[in-house]
C-alpha cells in the first residue's frame, strides 16, 4: 500500500513536473497530462485505501 502511495506520488510528480517546466521536449504533451492524471489518480486511491485500512484495525 505505502509504495503504491509513493510510485503514484512519484509518477504525478514527474507528470506535474514535466507540464510546468516542458524539459522533456521528447515526450507529448498527452502523454505528460497521462503521467499527471494517472498518478493522481494513483494516489488519491492508495491514500483512501490506507485510510480505510488505518480507521478498520482501530
């Protein structure tokens, strides 16, 4: 659970990364907002999951 929360974090990093700076020229700009979404997407998942686990064993 806590990787899945941090390669999302990762991911949605690198995506944000890419669309404010535009450093990586070689890479579409779809294919940056894919990274942004999909790791956003990724985390806001993982976090509610280990939110749910957290709250359950309480």
């Amino acid at each position: 659970m806590i990787l899945s929360l941090v390669s999302s974090a990762a991911i949605f990093g690198v995506g944000l990364n890419n669309v404010l700076s535009g450093t990586f020229a070689s890479t579409s700009l779809f294919v940056q907002y894919i990274f942004l979404v999909c790791g956003f997407i990724g985390a806001l998942a993982s976090g509610v999951q280990l939110f749910k686990l957290r709250n359950q064993s309480e």
